[in-house]
C-alpha cells in the first residue's frame, strides 16, 4: 500500500494514482493536508 512521502499516513492505491508525481512521491494526503491542500500541490507539479 503507498504512504504519503510528507507523514508517513498509509493511502489507497487510487489515491496514489491520482496524486503521486512521475516518481511515485506523494507530498500530503487526507490525514496531514487539507483537500485544497493536495489540489494545490498538485497543480504546481503539473504547471511546473
């Protein structure tokens, strides 16, 4: 099962799907971050 890289938090697979970068790295889930949290980090990731 994946962990989030930031606290260690166990996190379902699709979850990982959606939020991991190209290396797999999740930088917060639903346990450390809030959801606008996770959106926003994802979006610098994809915007660069």
């Amino acid at each position: 099962m994946a962990r989030c890289n930031h606290c260690d938090s166990h996190v379902s697979d699709q979850f990982a799907r959606v939020f991991a970068d190209e290396y797999g790295r999740l930088m917060a889930c639903p346990a450390c971050s809030a959801n606008a949290g996770i959106a926003e980090s994802t979006r610098k990731r994809i915007d660069g």
